[in-house]
C-alpha cells in the first residue's frame, strides 16, 4: 500500500493532511521506531523530522532531520477529513487489546480510525 499512499501524499484531495511515515532504523539494541512528520520525497531518498520521542537516549531526537530510504519506511499514516487512514501499527495493538484499553488508548493518542 505504500506506493498509493506515496502518490496520494504527493497529490492530496481536499482535507487530507498531516501525512506521516514511520522508519525503523537498526540500532545496537535493534530496531528503534520514529514517525516522520513532515517529510519529503527527494530523488530516491526521503528527508524528514523526527516526530516522536526516541526510547533510546543515544542517537536521533525528536524534531532531528533525518534521511532514509523507502526500505526504512515500516508504516504511514494521514488524516482524510480528520479521519485516520493507515497507521497499521497501532490497528494492530488496538484490535489485540481489551475494550476499556482499546478506548484509553484511542481517547489519549487522540484516534479517530476509519474501522
């Protein structure tokens, strides 16, 4: 789904935005997690900021300038008429999880999904 997503973020309707890409980049702890907001495409590369706080200490930090390949995106996401499409990582956490957790975390990541 990415090469849709990748031509729909290069040319979004009409309340479409805050498209996001989320990397995973190998560390010596293995992979650490960043979504990418906002980010551009540039050649065959991708330029972006670090949107999320690292879990490790050393390393990028949120709000860095960051380069990565499409082989580094695990994930995407944007907002149709404040409407969340993408975002399978945290679909996949949310259908696994109880009802009261599935709403807390909806509640608190502010979640609106199209499911």
């Amino acid at each position: 789904s990415l090469p849709d997503f990748l031509a729909i973020a290069k040319r979004p309707g009409p309340g479409m935005d805050q498209f996001a890409v989320k990397i995973a980049l190998l560390g010596d702890g293995g992979p650490e997690f960043f979504w990418i907001y906002p980010f551009a495409h540039v050649g065959d590369r991708f330029i972006g900021q670090i949107n999320n706080t690292p879990l490790t200490p050393v390393g990028p930090k949120k709000g860095d300038t960051i380069t990565f390949g499409r082989h580094d995106i695990v994930d995407w996401m944007y907002l149709d008429a404040g409407v969340m499409k993408g975002n399978y990582s945290a679909r996949a956490i949310l259908k696994t999880a109880l009802p009261r957790d599935r709403a807390a975390f909806k509640r608190r990541l502010g979640l609106n999904f199209d499911f």
